[in-house]
C-alpha cells in the first residue's frame, strides 16, 4: 500500500466526508425540530460542529480497515445517528417521511455546490489538482450519500421514507425488518446488488441532474 497515495486520497476526501455526514445529520434534527421532536436540539446535535456526529468505529475505523482490506476498491461508514422520537412529531407518519429525506436532500444540495465549485474553479483556469480533486470528490461522496440512504429499507432514510408513505398494515411490516435491515444491506452490498441495481443508476440520473441545472453556470463561464 502507497503510504503517500493514501495520505493524499485522506486529505482530498476528508473535507467532503465530514461536511457530508455533519450537514446530512444536522439536516434530519433540524426537520424533527421543525415538526415537533426536540430531542436532537436538546442532546446538541443539530449543529455543523462534525465532532457531535462522527462515530469513531464507523467514521473511522470502519472506513480505514475496509480500505487496507480492499486496496480502496471498497469502502463504507456511518455517523452517529440523529436521535428522533417520531411520537412526538406532529403528524408522526406523514413529517416522518420528511425528516428523513431531509439528510439525502442536504446531501444532494452540497453535491451540487460542489460541482458549482468545481466549474467556477475551471472557469477561472484555476489547475490546483488537490481543489480540483477535492471538488469532484464532493460530488461523488454526496451523491453516494444521497442515493444510498435512499435505498428502501430501514434503518436507511429511504426504508423510514416508504415506511411514512404505505398505508398501516404495509408499513408495519417493513418495520419489523429494522432490527436485522443493516445486515440485509450489507448483504445486498457484498453481493453487488445494491451497487448495480440501485447505485448506479440513481447516481447516474444524479449527475445528469446536476449537469443539466449547471447548463447556464458553465455557459457563464467560458
């Protein structure tokens, strides 16, 4: 393993990953809040302060081992989650859908300011390629971000997202795969399915979102 490969590919991609996994947090606290549940205000975690989310196994540790053991082919973590008591929210089914889109749309919104920086950036001829790295690593890490906890299956944001859309009877019974639904999507990871089958193709109409609404910045640029 290239020790200095590694300590640059930290570097370019440590600024992202924090600001990706602080917003996405802060984002589902700041939507309970808006909805009626303060209990993430009251334990500090709708805050950009990336120390209240970072999880030290799973920010860190988890990242890291995964990379030596793959040589970086494949890599996963997790921040500490945003405690939400959805019984306290005002119309607990219904705000539970946007609490928990809320951390995928902060997710894709600083994918897109990424890529807005990475334009302005070659729009000014700047060619730093540790800016230019960082920037398009933004993209990529909140665009896995995005379409990743998008995938319908709880604890993931999409499986509480589908759970607040069926009716009763359905969503109780997605909610009973919560206890054993990070396993099943670890799983469905390892085996590639989620990768080619999910991933892929969201991350694909990601970019082409992206682009298209930069249409008029990059016209501006040249």
């Amino acid at each position: 393993m290239d020790t200095s490969n590694l300590i640059q590919t930290v570097l370019i991609y440590a600024l992202p990953v924090l600001f990706a996994i602080t917003v996405h947090e802060a984002a589902h606290g700041y939507a309970a809040r808006h909805f009626g549940d303060n209990t993430a205000y009251m334990m500090g975690r709708i805050t950009l302060n990336p120390l209240k989310h970072i999880d030290p196994v799973g920010t860190i540790l988890m990242p890291l081992l995964l990379y030596f053991a793959t040589s970086g082919t494949f890599l996963f973590g997790y921040a500490k989650p945003v405690p939400v008591n959805f019984g306290k929210l005002r119309k607990p089914k219904q705000h539970m859908v946007w609490v928990a889109l809320a951390g995928p749309a902060s997710n894709f919104a600083q994918a897109l300011l990424w890529a807005v920086f990475l334009v302005v950036l070659v729009g000014m001829g700047i060619d730093e390629r540790f800016f230019l790295e960082m920037a398009r690593a933004g993209v990529l890490v909140n665009l896995v971000m995005w379409a990743f906890n998008l995938f319908p299956l709880p604890p993931l944001d999409g499986g509480r997202i589908l759970v607040g859309l069926l009716p009763w009877k359905q969503a109780q019974l997605v909610s009973r795969l919560e206890p054993w639904g990070f396993f099943i999507v670890m799983g469905l990871v390892i085996a590639g399915i989620v990768g080619s089958l999910w991933l892929r193709p969201l991350m694909n109409l990601g970019y082409g979102i992206i682009n298209l609404l930069l249409i008029p910045l990059t016209a501006l640029m040249r």
